[in-house]
C-alpha cells in the first residue's frame, strides 16, 4: 500500500534560494536506492522488500510498483543510461531481475562503469568484472589479494573502462583492454575512500588514519591534504574538480583541490555535524545537499561554506538524497520509507 500526499511548505523569505516541498510518498518499506529518469521524471525508489516504484514527481502520482527481488534487499545497482538494476540481497548474493548475471554470493561491494559495460564486484572471491556486451566474467590477477575500495574512471585513457581497486601493496589499475599495472603509491595505509578526478588523472585517496591525498597516475606524485579531524567515509569530486568534499561520520571538509594541486595550498573548510547519513552534490553546479540522522537537510555552496542557504526538518533521518538531471529537484529519502520531492529555485 502506497499514500501519496502532495503539499507546498515553503521557507522563510528575504534570500536568494528556495526550497519548496512539492510531493511526499509513503511506500511502507524502508528505501535502498533512488534513481532518476534522464529527462528528470519520472524517480524510480527501491524498498528494502524489494520492490521498484515509480513515481511522477509532477503530478504527484504513482504510476506502477513492481516487485523485481524475492526476500529482502540490502541494496540497488543502477546501470547508467539505462533502466536495468541489480541487486544484492541482504545474504549478500548479486542478481537481476531476469538472471542475466551468474549469481554471485558474498558480495561487499558492486558498481557499474560510466560507460555502462562493465560491473565490477567485491566478493568472497575477491575482485570480478562483469562485462555485459560480452555477458561473461573477467577476473584480474589471481595473484592479488585483500581489495578494499574500487573506483571507475569517468574519463579512461583507454577509452573503455580504467578500475582502480585498493590492496594492502598500492593500487590496481585495471583496464577493460587487459592492460594492468600495478601501483605501489599512493596507498600507505588501509583506505576508507576513494574517489577519480573528473578529468581522469588524479586520484583522491582516503586512510582510515584520517589523513587524505590526491595522486598524480601519471607522475606517481601525491599532495596530502588538510584539515579532515576523522577518517574520511567518502569522496566527491565537483563537475569541473576544482572542489574535492570529504564526509566522515560527524564533519564535512571541503578542499580547493585545483589549488592544492596547482601550488600546493592544502588547507580545508571544516563544518562540524550531527552525524551525516548522506550527501549529493548537484551535477551542474557547486551545490551541496546534506543530509543528518536528526532529519535535517542542509544546503550549502562549496564557494561559501559558512553560509547554510537553507535548512529544514524532517520527522525522522534523511536516508538517501538524489538530485534531478536538470539539478531544480531533490529527492529526499526518509527514514520509514518516505520519499520527498523538494523544489529548488531561486
């Protein structure tokens, strides 16, 4: 059973940006995954009891629920550019709706290629690829063992599809043309994220010790950063990579990465939270959603942390945030299985 209210609550007036929540849909199981359409409508919202709902986020209305997992689902591997998902089970067993991919168990980890060819997975087995033009499965070096982190690159050299996976000795690169190389920097320590540059030459690691740094593949260079005060949980570089974010548990940082890079200015903006359950960063522009386990949603310009534009509460922890294509929506997850539709304009 699916309730579906629509309703406008605006913000407090006298500034540039606005936040309206538009649509809020309740779909009687806890979310693990929301996806928007590429024209922006409509948004597809995993639930935890498998089932796919999707929702015009226009007119407010629900236009089908599917069920496409029996038994419970941990989470939800959208394929780019296309309307395909996988999943994997709270079991940890890696499966489609039509059993397209050999079913995989013991699964940590599992994320999809740019380019949309290529799934590489972390297993009990270790690190596999999935290539689905040629439906079958590719495994790097045997010899390797202990993957940790594993990252696409958004702009492959090779044209295909470039993996660096974090080991105990360095990182892979693994290339989808069978090229690999072994790289024993930048890793000093276990990581706690990773994440390329847009352009495709740095990468930014994260260590569990808290300290962070950006590597230069092809000169084996590295800068270290400042600033983070706890390990680091994930990466986000912005569209252009001038901004890198680090979000931990309870902080939020925020490098000029192009100025650490350039001249090796290192230092970080750091914004202290209640803890953070997720975050997105609107692909056109330098803005950042920020989601807390107390219900707030915050929004905030990478080129003016100080200044929270604006903020609201919600009756329980934000879950999942996901921005529209054309950036002027927000989907909002909620704690319970509530998905919110925020409008933001100026």
């Amino acid at each position: 059973m699916i309730a579906m209210h629509s309703s406008e609550v605006p913000f407090n007036p006298g500034t540039a940006m606005s936040l309206d929540l538009i649509h809020r849909f309740s779909l009687g199981a806890s979310l693990v995954g929301l996806q928007w359409g590429s024209c922006g409508v409509p948004l597809r919202a995993f639930t935890r009891d498998g089932r796919e709902s999707v929702l015009d986020t226009s007119s407010g209305t629900l236009l089908r629920s599917t069920s496409f997992a029996e038994g419970p689902v941990s989470r939800v591997i959208c394929r780019p550019r296309s309307d395909r998902s996988f999943f994997v089970t709270t079991q940890g067993v890696l499966n489609d709706s039509d059993d397209s991919v050999p079913p995989l168990e013991a699964v940590r980890d599992a994320t999809w290629s740019p380019c949309g060819r290529f799934l590489s997975v972390l297993s009990g087995r270790g690190l596999t690829v999935w290539n689905a033009d040629k439906r079958k499965l590719v495994t790097p070096p045997s010899r390797l063992e202990g993957f940790d982190l594993m990252a696409w690159n958004p702009t492959p050299a090779d044209g295909f599809g470039q993996l660096a996976a974090t080991v105990p000795s360095g990182v892979l690169l693994w290339s989808a043309c069978g090229v690999t190389a072994l790289r024993v920097g930048p890793c000093s320590a276990p990581t706690s994220g990773l994440a390329w540059h847009p352009a495709g030459r740095h990468l930014a690691v994260a260590y569990q010790s808290g300290s962070v740094e950006i590597w230069d593949q092809l000169t084996d260079q590295s800068v270290r950063l400042a600033g983070a005060v706890d390990p680091v949980r994930r990466l986000l570089w912005d569209h252009k990579g001038s901004f890198l974010i680090g979000v931990s548990l309870t902080s939020l940082c925020v490098w000029n990465a192009q100025a650490a890079m350039d001249c090796g200015h290192t230092d970080a903006w750091v914004q202290r939270e209640a803890p953070l359950t997720d975050v997105a960063l609107r692909g056109n522009g330098n803005l950042l959603a920020v989601g807390n386990i107390e219900g707030r949603l915050e929004l905030r310009r990478l080129s003016s942390p100080s200044a929270c534009l604006r903020s609201t509460e919600f009756a329980s922890t934000v879950t999942h945030l996901a921005w529209s294509t054309s950036g002027r929506r927000l989907a909002v997850g909620i704690d319970g299985g509530q998905v919110c539709i925020v409008r933001v304009c100026r």
